[in-house]
C-alpha cells in the first residue's frame, strides 16, 4: 500500500480502501480466549484489542461473520441453545465496545460424523457466502489454526493467521500480521 504524502511532505490521514467483502472470524483463539470445552458465559474472556479490530471494519461497511466448530454439541456436553446464548454473549459484550458480529454460525458434529461443515472442510464458509450473496475469493478469513486455513484455502478465501494474542496480532492497515 502507498501511503498519501503532503505537500510539505509529512503523512497524511490514510483512509483505507476495504479489499475484502467480508470479514469472517473464527470465534476462539481469535475473538475470544480459547478455553476447552467452552459452554458458559462466565468461560468468556474477549480478548484485548478484538472489538478495535471488528469496529474497524465495521466503519467501513464491511460485514463481520464468526465462524466457529462446536463438537462440544455432538459430544453432548451442551446444547445448541448453549452456544447460542455463548454467541449472543459474545456479539453484546463486543456492542459495549463498539463492535458488531453480523451473525455466527457453527458446525455442532464431532469429526466422526464427517459432515461438510466442520473446519477444515469449508461448508460453513459457502453457508456465509449464499447468505451474504458474495464470492468467497473476495472475503478475508482471520483464523488460529491450520484447520482455519485448510477450510480457507479450500473454497479460495484469502487468510491470515494469527498467534496466541488473537485478531489483536492482525494490522488492518496492511491487511498482515504483526511479529510474524
Ligand atoms: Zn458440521
């Protein structure tokens, strides 16, 4: 990216273009502090600089999704009702804060039940693209894990990765991470 410079040669105000259609986020490691076996709403922890990075993007028009795998359903340690109330936790903790998630979506099986959805396979992604109407390759996936990327890479959406310190790691001025 080119960076504006001023007559008098110091920067000026970028204002960024949006290169993506829509910003899809995987919930735990990124949004949240990933914790096993997550099933209440005392278990959620956003973490630092999360609600920065979706206001953003939400300022410029851009849609928020999460997507997130949920064998903790299949398992039948909770219900989908649980993780509902855990999402809607999640998206009014976030609006505190200035950051609105458009809406989430997740797969509930287990790996036994080789549904289409669970990440890596990018079911759940092509479920985000028909609601929104939008091509894939034009999307931005921010995820934490390899099955986050294999899912990505499966359908043609661009990804970044992140680390431990979740979508704070992601610079949206250069679209990378930071300390990678
Ligand atoms: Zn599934």
């Amino acid at each position: 990216m080119v960076l504006p410079v001023s007559h008098s040669g110091s920067m000026v105000s970028v204002q960024l273009k949006p290169t993506f259609k829509c910003l899809i986020l995987d919930r735990d490691g990124v949004i949240i502090r990933d914790v096993d076996h997550l099933t209440k709403i005392e278990q959620v922890e956003i973490l630092p600089g999360a609600a920065d990075r979706i206001a953003a993007v939400n300022l410029m028009g851009i849609p928020v999704v999460v997507a997130t795998n949920q064998s903790i359903v299949g398992r039948g340690m909770c219900t989908n009702e649980d993780v509902q109330a855990v999402n809607t936790y999640i998206a009014t903790e976030l609006a505190k804060m200035g950051a609105f998630i458009d809406f989430f979506v997740w797969c509930p099986h287990t790996p036994e039940d080789n549904c289409y959805c669970r990440k890596p396979k990018p079911g759940l992604l092509y479920r985000i693209a028909n609601k929104l109407k939008l091509d894939l390759r034009e999307c931005l996936m921010i995820g934490d894990a390899v099955t986050d990327k294999k899912a990505a890479i499966a359908c043609r959406c661009p990804f970044v990765m992140v680390g431990k310190g979740g979508l704070a790691e992601w610079d949206l001025s250069t679209g990378k991470t930071r300390d990678r």
